[in-house]
C-alpha cells in the first residue's frame, strides 16, 4: 500500500451526490435570517456569560487582560473574521452537512480529514463540558435567588474543592468524599435523553431563545451602563499586551459556534448566498454584543472582582441590583442551553460520518429503529461531556476546546489556499477576497491565539493528537471504506 493513500480524498462531485442520494436528503428550509439565528444560537454562551469574567480577572494559572479585554474581543472577532470567509467559501462551494471534516476530506485527503475529525471533539464535545459547567454556575446563582442553596460540594469540580478545603467539609461514602458538578452532569444526561428520542429542530424555538439571549445582554448593557464608573477602567491594560493576548485566546471561545451554521447547508434554501450571509452576520452581531457588555462589566466593579463562574451576576449583585442578576441569570441557563443542543447535537453527526466513512466502527453509524436518531454516537456523547463535566475546571476545559478549534481554523484556511491551486476552474459562489493574503492572515492568528495559551494546554492538545494518530494506525487506516475502494 502506497503512502500516497494517506491522502486519499473525495471528490467534491462525489460528496455532492452522496448528499443528493434520496435516503439522505433533507429539507431546504433555512433562509438567511435563520441561518443567522442558529448562529447566534450556537455562539452566545458560556464565553461571554462565564470565561469573560477571569479573562478579564486572572486565575490561578493565567494572567487577566483587566478592562482592556475588550481589545481582546476585537482581536479575537478580526481573527475569526478570516475564518469565517473561508468556512463561507467552502460552505458555498461544498453545500454539505459535516463541516470542516468533510472540507478536509475533499481537499487535503483522509489523514487531515482523520485529524480535523478528532479535533473537533475538541470543539465539540470538550467545549461542552465547559459550557455545562458553566450552566451549573448559573442554574447555582438563579436558585439561591429563590432561597435554594445547592451544597457546594454537588457543584464544583474536583481541582477547586481539593484548593479550597471543600473535600474536607463533603460528607464521604465508603471513605470516598463526595465531590462533584451535580446540575451539569444532570443536564447533560437530560438533553442527551431528549436528543435520542429526536427533537423536531423547530426553528421558532431556536428563535424565540436567541431573543432571549439577545434581549438580555441588552438589559444588561441598558442597565449596567448607568452603573458605569470610568475610574474602574483604570488601570486599563494592568498586564500589557500579554495580558491582553492571554485574554483574547481565551474569549476566544466566546465565538466559536460560527463555523457550526455551516452544518445546515443542506436545509439551507439557497446556501451559495445565505451561508455566507450567516455566518459572517452571526459573528459580526456578536462581537457587538460583546464589546459593549465587555466595557459596560468592567466600568461597573473592579475587574479584579470578577474571578467568578458568573461574573455578570456578580457584577449585577456587587450593585445590589439583585432582581437584575436573577434575570441576567435566567438568560445565560436559556443561552447555555441553546449552546449544549447544537454541539450536543453536532458531535455524534461528526462521529456518523466518520463511521460511515469507516474511520470509525460501524456500530457508531447505526440508526436508532424507531427515534431514527444516531441514538448511539448521541449516547456516548452524552457520556463522555457528562462524566467530564462532573470533575473539570471550566478553565482547562475552554483552553483545550480553544487550542483544537483554533487548530482546525488553520486547516481551514490552508484549505482553501490548496483548493485554488487545485481546482481553480470550479465555481465558488462565495470567494474569499485576496486569497493567499487572507486565509495566510487567517493562519497567522490563529496560530498567535495558540500560542497565547498555556503550556499545559500544549501538552495536552498533543497528547490527544498521539491518541488519535494512534487509532488511526489501527483502525481506520485499515478499514477507510474510501482506501478499501481505491
Ligand atoms: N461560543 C459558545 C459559548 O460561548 C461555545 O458557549
């Protein structure tokens, strides 16, 4: 067997008439303002709800940017604008659910297409266990509203209970303490029963909870506005530009979900226009947003309070203005959840496609009798963000989920590079402007926010490529239905 096969790739006609095949067509229904909704939908979460707050604060192993974090957010939504031209161009020219698995699958052939797809369980799955946790957070602050206290040792993660003496204080079974994040195992394990059974993916409920979200950062930039003092702007940048830097890789998070509109393209009505549309309007809705609860959070209290799983609560309470955290809460367990069903959703889709493809086990690619759902890639999904969810740092989890989704953001853009050089004649009915200029753009700063990151998180993201290059070897470089055919 040639080495060669490695690269082995799928042509974009036939990935076309793969989608064309009538057992797999789906509905074209998604105009551009849906598409923008589900966008929205899939980005506005925990990181504008939770990572923000020690972004801007500093943690235990990272730096904080203070009220220069909304420099941060600018550098991050210009970074990701570069991406989102070439996840527009690819979602025109390849109008197919799977994103950049598929891209990569079609221009740079199974060994990328092998690591994209185990790199955005990254994106996926590891972003999730974040947003659980921080939905936790939340669901915490919004019933001790209501007089309920959750006992801090069912809502926290392992790391946090052994530094802050919880362990101790938690009553033990069997010796072993009893020391976990409750609410987001619990609300892992219910969307992942909802999903098996299948939800009708209606888009007026998709709607009427983007509103929401929309509606109540607006509250909170209305509100907080008047609360504003400019003294707490100052000083401004107290960690410079790293600072600065370290907080952008990390808000980065806030963004990601963009890419995500792209796995709709086959219910998209005309997706050559709309996707694009999406996409690019989704991002710049958000950033938006977020430069002005940025400012308005930091000019209301001292960065420094904000150190918190819920930093805009915290803020809200600091000023006594308790009635509006309850409701600012509210919003963020309506935005995390909206955020945990696209990826909880995505995922075993990606999974699917892979099985299909035999880079996965078959037994992944089976369809549930009577749900007709992926009822088992959905089940271990659900296992694996729940059981991480139960015991990580909502920190480690979005720096990892950062670094593999920045990672396949640069195989994106090297993508399109690739394509124009290969298939130059095909039509792209959306082109990125001045290409090689903007994906190598796009490649520089995504590769500057990975660099932004902690060390540890280095070492982690290439211990989880060693063990995906390792079951490629062993599995799907022997059974590729598309090397077993070639
Ligand atoms: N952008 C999504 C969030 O912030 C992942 O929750």
């Amino acid at each position: 067997m040639s080495l060669k096969t490695l690269f082995v790739r799928k042509t974009l006609d036939e990935l076309k008439r793969e989608a064309e095949e009538p057992e797999h067509k789906l509905k074209r229904v998604l105009g551009p303002v849906e598409l923008t909704a589900l966008g929205i939908g899939a980005i506005v979460g925990a990181g504008i709800f939770a990572v923000t707050g020690t972004a801007a604060a500093g943690s235990a192993h990272h730096i904080g940017a203070g009220p220069a974090l909304v420099i941060s957010f600018i550098i991050t939504a210009i970074a990701c604008g570069f991406s989102a031209l070439a996840y527009s161009e690819f979602a025109s020219m390849i109008p197919i659910a799977g994103s950049a698995y598929t891209y990569s699958y079609a221009t740079m052939g199974e060994l990328v297409a092998w690591i994209i797809g185990w790199d955005l369980i990254l994106e996926y799955a590891v972003g999730n266990v974040a947003v659980a946790v921080s939905w936790a957070g939340y669901f915490k602050e919004f019933l001790r509203g209501f007089g309920i206290d959750i006992p801090i040792y069912l809502v926290v993660d392992y790391r946090t209970a052994l530094r802050e003496g919880i362990i101790e204080s938690a009553p033990q079974i069997f010796g072993i303490p009893i020391v976990f994040n409750l609410p987001a195992v619990a609300i892992v394990a219910f969307l992942t029963v909802i999903l098996v059974i299948g939800i009708k993916e209606s888009t007026i409920f998709n709607n009427l909870m983007v509103a929401i979200k929309i509606g109540i950062l607006l509250l909170f930039i209305a509100i907080g506005a008047f609360y504003v003092k400019p003294e707490n702007w100052t000083p401004f940048a107290p960690n410079g530009w790293k600072g600065i830097m370290t907080g952008a890789a990390l808000v980065f998070f806030a963004y990601i979900g963009f890419d995500a509109i792209t796995t709709a393209a086959e219910e998209t009505k005309n997706p050559k226009r709309d996707l694009p549309i999406g996409i690019i309007g989704s991002l710049v809705i958000t950033t938006l947003l977020y430069i002005a609860v940025t400012l308005v959070l930091t000019g209301i209290v001292p960065f420094s309070m904000l150190a918190t799983a819920e930093p805009l609560a915290t803020a809200l309470n600091a000023i006594k203005l308790n009635w509006v955290a309850g409701v600012v809460s509210f919003g963020a367990i309506v935005a995390t959840t909206a955020v945990l069903l696209v990826f909880q959703l995505g995922q075993p889709r990606i999974f699917f496609s892979m099985a299909r493809d035999g880079l996965l086990p078959k037994y992944f690619a089976s369809v549930h009798p009577k749900f007709k759902t992926p009822h088992v890639t959905t089940i271990w999904t659900g296992v694996f963000v729940g059981f991480f969810s139960a015991f990580v740092d909502i920190n480690e989890a979005v720096e990892l989920t950062n670094i593999g989704t920045l990672f396949a953001f640069v195989l994106v853009n090297i993508g399109i590079i690739i394509l124009r050089y290969k298939e130059p004649e095909r039509p792209r009915p959306f082109k990125t402007p001045l290409v090689p200029l903007i994906p190598i753009l796009g490649i520089l700063s995504n590769l500057y926010l990975m660099i932004s990151l902690p060390w540890v998180t280095w070492v982690r993201f290439g211990i989880w490529l060693i063990i995906g290059l390792s079951i490629y070897t062993l599995y799907g470089f022997r059974k590729s239905v598309l090397r077993g055919r070639g």
